[in-house]
C-alpha cells in the first residue's frame, strides 16, 4: 500500500536532499539534461505467472543517452491520428469489421515515439480537451498513450506492449452504446441506470470480440478495466491476481485522465490533485507498484504547473526529474516580492539541496 507519509505530504514541503557527492574521476560525467527513454532508473520489471502480477524487481539502469533525442516524427499529429481512428471506430460498434492493421501500425508508432521522447506522454497528458471532441474516443486515446508508457516502465517489451496499447484504445467502446448523460453523471446514478452503466466492460469486449481482434487476450484486458484490488470493482468483482495485469494498468491511467479531463459536467482537478485523490482514497484500488509507476512518470509537479518556492519565488514547472519527483526543474518568472523578472532563470531542484516547492500556485492568485 502507498503511505501518504511517503508520497502525498511531501506536495506541501519535501526535507531537501543532502549535497551531492561529486563522482570519481573515472566516472563519466553526470547527464543533466531530461533523460529521454522511457525505462527510469530502478526500472520496475514484472515476473508473469499463469495470470501476471505486478513485482517489483530493482534492475540496473539503462544507460542514458547524452542530449535531447527527436521523436521521429511530430507527437501532436500522431495523437491526432489515433483520436481520429477511434472516433471512426464509433461507426462500427453494430459491425463486425475493424482496422486491426491500421490501430497497430498506430501503436507501434506511438511506442516508437515514446522511447525516443517524452513529447507524446505530455501531449496526451494535457489537460485540455478540444472544444466538440468526442470524449469517448479522446479519453481512450489519452489512456492507450499513458498506458504505453506505465508499460514500459514496468518493464514491458515491444511485443508485451502491443496488445497493452490496443486494449487501451479500445477499452470503452461500449460506452458509445449507452446515454451519454449516464457517462456524465456516473457518480450520481440511480440504481436501474448504475446497472446500466456497469455493463459497459462486457459491452465493450463484446464489441472487440465480435471484431475478430488478431489478439484474443485483449478481450480480458477490456473486460476486467473497472476491476480492482480488494473485489471493489465491477462487472465480475474480481481480486487482486484474478484481474487480467493489463487491465490494472489501463484501470489506473482511465482514473487518472477521467479526474484530469472528465466529461463536460464534472469539475476536473489538476495532474497533482489527481494524483494525491488516487494516492489518498484509492490506494486500496490498485497496486501499490503501479501506484508509483504512476506518481514517478506524471510527477505531482507536471511541466507547465505553477510552482511557489520556499525562497517565495514563483516559477513554472518545465520538466520533471524521475528520480525526485518533488524536484522538478523550474523556469523561476517572479521574484519573492512578486515582481516578475526580466529574464527567467531556470532551476533544477534535484541540485539544489537549499530550495524546494512548498506547493502549487492556484490559478489566478498567489
């Protein structure tokens, strides 16, 4: 279980590290750019039994590459491209042919770009939804990129990853056969329309099943998405390892981004409101790993939140050091009287030991 002593009170003030020790004249030298792959130091790997659970195994980092790697190609169009296949996907719930070679092409690209960079996890991670977007298909496309990048860090490979990143982009289908006004109102639902609305895991694997998926073991993935830890969730209550290891994964990050981007009638919290919910009221959920994998890739700080200082200085959150998800770097615009500075200056808390956030600037006030 993640304790909140550990994870959630250090939002208000961290106790700075202690000063570095410099490395031995023979160690290479220390990277302080954002490390742009997408396996962390001590990565998490997981040993798989007949259903795979989550353990956590301490590995030898990766070796980082030096400097910025380029995605291959622009992050913002292939999130466009992915929205864009879903929302066609709507069109053919009462069918029983699907794109299965388009959406893999899709994931695979999708994997490709989040090894070299972080670029599409943000894009998917803003929390913004165009105006007129099919929220169904948006949340599930927001999901499958997140997911891909739990995966990996989780210690997934290319070919583990793939029917992770499909399921994730099919996992709420079922959705488009149900009222949206139960979508909207899901935390206040009648008894009659609750039914209804826990139907949707066996609508949506219904629906991929009749598609013919190329992967059968996505069907389970999809089934089991609203199943948790202790038999909280739903349809089947299942426990702990009876619950398919994907499903946990796209589980979690559905939580996440239905808290961050909810549907239009839903107040949404902010990435560390969303985090510190998760991590205060829901840590029974979900696995205690994935908790973390989840806290150490988003960060209660994720780039663009506005940041106070223990200097009173205010600055902006410009990228986030895994290693010390509380010492991100930070673009400081405002002295500790409030004056904003002619130039910036940039930060990276993670190396200085003096400085820490006391906490996140609420929007449009100190």
């Amino acid at each position: 279980m993640v304790r909140m002593s550990d994870l959630v009170r250090g939002i208000v003030r961290e106790t700075p590290p202690a000063p570095k020790t410099p490395p031995p004249a023979e160690a290479p030298p220390a990277e302080t750019a954002e490390r742009p792959v997408v396996v962390p130091t001590g990565r998490v790997s997981i040993a798989t039994t007949e259903r795979p659970e989550p353990v956590v195994r301490l590995e030898p980092p990766a070796p980082a590459p030096r400097g910025r790697v380029e995605p291959s190609e622009p992050s913002e169009p292939l999130f466009g491209e992915i929205q864009r296949l879903l929302v066609e996907a709507r069109a053919r719930v009462n069918g029983a042919g699907f794109p299965w070679a388009h959406l893999d092409a899709l994931i695979d690209r999708a994997i490709t770009s989040l090894m070299q960079s972080p670029d599409l996890f943000w894009v998917a991670n803003n929390p913004a939804a165009p105006p007129g977007v099919d929220y169904v298909a948006f949340n599930q496309a927001r999901v499958c990129v997140l997911s891909l990048r739990l995966g990996a860090n989780l210690g997934y490979d290319r070919a583990r990853l793939m029917p992770l990143g499909v399921a994730a982009a099919l996992f709420d289908v079922g959705l488009w056969q149900i009222a949206a006004q139960l979508i909207e109102r899901s935390d206040s639902l009648s008894d009659n329309e609750l039914a209804t609305y826990r139907a949707h895991p066996k609508l949506s694997a219904d629906i991929v099943q009749r598609w013919s998926p190329p992967n059968v073991r996505i069907i389970d993935a999809i089934l089991d998405h609203h199943e948790r830890e202790q038999g909280q969730g739903f349809p089947r209550g299942l426990q702990g390892g009876g619950i398919d290891p994907d499903a946990k994964i796209i589980g979690l990050v559905d939580t996440y981004t239905a808290l961050t981007v909810p549907p239009a009638s839903r107040p949404r919290l902010r990435p560390h409101e969303a985090i510190r919910d998760i991590v205060k009221t829901r840590n029974d959920q979900f696995p205690s790993p994935l908790i973390k994998v989840l806290l150490s890739e988003i960060s209660v700080f994720p780039p663009g939140t506005i940041v106070r200082l223990n200097t009173e200085e205010v600055g902006r959150v410009i990228a986030v050091n895994r290693n010390h998800p509380l010492r991100p770097q930070v673009e400081v615009v405002a002295d500790g009287k409030g004056q904003r500075l002619g130039v910036p200056k940039v930060i990276d808390l993670s190396e200085a030991p003096f400085l820490y956030i006391t906490g996140p600037v609420a929007e449009g006030g100190r």
